[in-house]
C-alpha cells in the first residue's frame, strides 16, 4: 500500500508547528514575526523548498511504513 502527502498537507503540518513553536517557544515579538514571515514566503505551495519538504516528507513516511512492514514480518505469530 501506497501512502503519500499531498502539498496542502504538509504545508498545513508546517504551518501548525510553525505556529506553536512562535507561540511556545518564548520568541520576542520580532522573532516570532520573523519565523511566520520565513513560513509564508519561503515555504510557499509550489516553491522549490516546498516541493524539498513534500518530498522528503513522502520519503520518509515510505521508510517508516517499510521499516514497520519488515517488523511485523519478523515478530512471532503468539506476539500481537
């Protein structure tokens, strides 16, 4: 099975961690402008460093789901 991230998703995840991070991480004002100014210019849908994120993302969601597919073929059948 196929699974993969479309666009809006990870730039939707980008933005909620984003915005947690500038509201939890105890940035100044100017700070925390900075970082939401970072996010909606250069991590814009459609921008190479967007399509970089996606990527990489699908990347490593399809090693996960590999790695835990290997997993379940080794565990023993009495181990749920």
């Amino acid at each position: 099975m196929e699974v993969q991230f479309s666009d809006d998703e990870v730039a939707e995840a980008l933005t909620i961690i984003v915005n947690h991070m500038a509201d939890e991480a105890g940035l100044s004002d100017k700070d925390r402008a900075m970082l939401k100014r970072w996010r909606s210019s250069k991590m814009k849908l459609g921008s190479d460093d967007m399509e970089d994120l996606v990527r990489k993302a699908n990347e490593d969601l399809a090693q996960g789901m590999a790695r835990r597919e290997r997993s379940q073929l080794r565990k023993p059948d009495w181990v749920d």
